[in-house]
C-alpha cells in the first residue's frame, strides 16, 4: 500500500509542475511536437523547454508507475478484490491524461492562446486527473482493507455524497478556467466587469459561487459522517476551509505562481480526503462483505 501511496504523491507532483508549465506559459517550450520536445529525444534544456520537458519527463514516469501498480495488484489480490479495478481504472485514467496532453500541444492550444477550445481542453484535462486521483485513492482504500462500495445502502447519503463530488468536480474545472484566465489576462485581476473583457475573465465570478457551496457540502459531509471521528473526516472541513482562505489570498496577492501552486496542492488533498471519506461512508458493512467475499 505504501507504493500506492507513492504513486498517487507522484502524480499530484506531476499536476503541480503541469500548473507550473501553465502559469509560466511554458506550454509551447517543446513546439508543436509529441511526444518527442521540438522533435528531439532530449532538447537543449533551457527556459520554457526545460520546463515543459521535465513536465513530460514526470509525466512519462508517472505512466510507468501506475503500470507497474497494475500488475502489483493483480499480482497479490484475490480475483474479487476491488483493489484490481481501482488500479484498472487508473492505467485508463493515467492515459486518458497522456492523450488530452498530446491533444493540446498538437493542436496549439498553449501558451498565449485564448480560443474557446482551450477553455473546454483546460477543465477537461483537469476532470480526467480528477478522476485519475480517486481511482488511485480508492485503490489505496481497498489495499488498506476497504470494502466494495455501496451505493444503495442509504440513498440520502449517496445523493449527499455525489452532490459533493460533482460540487468539487464543478469547482476545480472553473478553478482551472479561472487560472487560465489569470494567466492571459493579469492585469485584469480583481478589476471590474465592464462588458468588454474576454469570456475568460466573465467567467471568474463562477469560481468563488462554487467554492462556497461545496464548502457547504463538505462541511456537512463531515458532520454527518460516521466517520467523522477519523483523521481523514476531521481534516474535511479544516482543508475546505484552507482552500477558501488560499483562494482569496491568491487573488489579494495578485495571483503568484507560488499561491497557485499552494492553492492547488490543497484542492489535490481536498479531493483525496472526500474520496476517502465518501468510500468510508459508502462501503458495505463487514457482515455483507463477509457475505459476498467469504474467502477475504
């Protein structure tokens, strides 16, 4: 389990340097060119191709991590173990990030571009990493003797629990259309509408509205949880409220690179703990699971 752990802190490394190569507006220091960077095998490493490069370096590495936590799983669990399809989901999630990549770059959408196609690429990348860090996060929680899920066991809670989710999952994709926005548009920050700002910039207000309604959600998530007496439950609401502090903050301090990142990393962890803390909630009692799974 601990490499599980490793894989899933590596791939959050890799999302915070993809911020990085964001912001800096590096996303073209490989030219139009994948997967190799402006058509070598190893460039002259040097401004905003050292960064993009070392980005798909991780990002290279990261695949071959989650492989090889494929075949660790299928190799030391039992055939109805859930581990199997957590790790399954995240070989198909970690390539679902590889292509959106190679999708961007191919098509340009980098650096100073500010089609609506890039606005729709940016969340969407976004929502598949999402997606990848609750495969990996759910496989950590079946490794760690988690049960299978079950979504009918209290439907209340399970209608609670997908609110939250796509709450987040709304949250993080205008989160990312509003860094894009800081990025092409700085000195607009905190400025006024007046109607003649590019979409990108309108769409900011979206952002904090969300924020604070998922707050809500994940308070009352932890509330009712009857876990809540975990770690994990206890530190919900602390890193929702660390995510709404860093998110004003950020904009207070005119958006730099540093508060993005330290903004990001919290949501990062925000989604780890819900998904964590949704499958404890979520998950079959033991005598059910004795019942399906009676050789674990």
């Amino acid at each position: 389990m601990r490499y599980a752990w490793f894989v899933l802190g590596f791939n959050v490394m890799v999302i915070l340097l993809g911020a990085v190569v964001r912001a800096t507006g590096s996303g073209a220091g490989c030219g139009r060119s994948w997967p190799t960077c402006d058509g070598q095998v190893v460039p002259e490493l040097e401004g905003a191709t050292a960064i993009e490069f070392s980005h798909r370096v991780m990002s290279g590495m990261a695949v071959l991590f989650v492989v090889a936590l494929v075949v660790l799983v299928w190799r030391n669990t039992e055939r109805r173990d859930p581990a199997r399809l957590g790790a399954s989901l995240s070989a198909v999630a970690i390539l679902g990030e590889a292509l959106i990549g190679a999708m961007i770059v191919l098509a340009e959408w980098v650096a100073d571009d500010t089609s609506v196609a890039r606005a729709v690429s940016v969340p969407l990348h976004l929502i598949n990493t999402l997606f990848l860090l609750a495969c990996l996060t759910l496989t950590i929680f079946w490794l760690g003797g988690g049960s299978r899920l079950d979504l009918g066991k209290n439907r209340a809670v399970t209608r609670a629990v997908l609110l939250g989710g796509l709450a987040l999952v709304l949250i993080t994709g205008t989160g990312a259309v509003t860094a894009l926005a800081d990025t092409l548009f700085p000195k607009s920050v905190g400025g006024d509408i007046t109607g003649e700002e590019h979409f990108l910039e309108r769409l900011r207000v979206v952002h904090p509205v969300l924020a604070i309604f998922a707050a809500s959600i994940g308070w009352w998530l932890a509330s009712r949880s009857e876990t809540e007496r975990t770690n994990t439950a206890k530190a919900l609401p602390v890193l929702v409220g660390l995510m709404l502090v860093t998110g004003g903050l950020n904009v207070a301090l005119g958006v730099p690179v540093w508060m993005q990142l330290v903004h990001l990393a919290l949501a990062d962890a925000l989604w780890v703990a819900y998904v964590l803390v949704s499958a404890e909630v979520l998950q079959v009692s033991a005598a059910t699971e004795s019942r399906l799974s009676p050789s674990r």
